[in-house]
C-alpha cells in the first residue's frame, strides 16, 4: 500500500517521485539511497548515515531533510558531493566483496571454532553494534541482516 506523506503547513510533502533523478538524456534512474521515515517525516542517506566521516555536514547523514521545497536541489547537490559519492564507494565495495566471497561464513564459522572465546566477544560487539544502528538508522529485518553481514566482513577483514 502506499504512504500517505505527512503535509507541512503549507500542504508540501514527501512524494515517490524523490526516488528517482531525471538525467540530461530524459532517462529515469534510481536514489538507491535515499531512505524515507515515516515517524520522523524526514528523508536520508542511508549510505552516508552509515559510513559518514566526523567532519560531515550533511542533514541527510545525521538529523534528516524535511525542507520539501528546496529537496530536489538538495537531493540533486548531495548525490554530486564528493562526501556522498565517496561514502557510496565504500558502500558498494563492501557490497562487491560480499558477493565476490560467498564462502565468507564457511571461513568465519571455521575461525570461530578456532578461536570461540574471542569470537563469541566479537560477535556480541557486532550485534550491540547493529541492535544501536538499528535505533538510529531505523533499519529493517532484511538491511539488519545485511549491516550484521557487512560489519562481520569488515572485522574479518581486519583481523586477516
Ligand atoms: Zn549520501
């Protein structure tokens, strides 16, 4: 079913239409990173949320846009910024390497019967890690299952 998006006082809102840029060529692509709250009314990056250095300034990475009339130029701006596209590389590296790597959880399920003790503590470290992600970021079952994946390729690949 589709949302109803709160109105502000002058009747402007969030549409679907966001989710998509127009380009130069009238071809329609896809904000896959743009992310809609309903409890908050605001739109974010996810990527950007996830992956956003200290000096970010960008709304979209930490308190949400809600200002509905500047928000395709605002939209447009972020995907050209060199923050956004930079946070977007990190983003589909670690989306590559967890393709590429299908045996990741064979490896990891060996190392951890290797070493349980250590492990055990670092995948309690990961699940409070995500459970506060999922608080912050308001995630979903299915992206929950994916960011315990992408932070457990991360600590793999830190600790080979
Ligand atoms: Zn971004």
């Amino acid at each position: 079913p589709d949302l109803v998006f709160e109105k502000d006082t002058i009747g402007r809102h969030f549409s679907y239409a966001f989710y998509s840029r127009k380009l130069s060529n009238g071809e329609f692509v896809d904000r896959k990173w743009l992310v809609y709250h309903k409890g908050a009314n605001k739109v974010y990056c996810f990527c950007c949320k996830l992956f956003k250095s200290k000096l970010s300034k960008s709304m979209l990475a930490s308190d949400g846009l809600n200002d509905w009339k500047r928000l395709s130029a605002r939209l447009k701006d972020h995907g050209n910024s060199v923050e956004h596209l930079t946070n977007m590389n990190t983003w589909n590296e670690v989306r590559l390497r967890l393709s590429k790597n299908q045996t990741i959880d064979d490896d990891m399920q060996r190392e951890i019967a290797k070493e349980k003790k250590h492990w055990r503590q670092v995948l309690v470290r990961i699940v409070s890690t995500v459970k506060f992600l999922q608080k912050i970021l308001w995630l979903s079952m299915d992206q929950m299952r994916n960011c315990i994946k992408i932070i457990m390729v991360i600590f793999w690949a830190r600790l080979k």
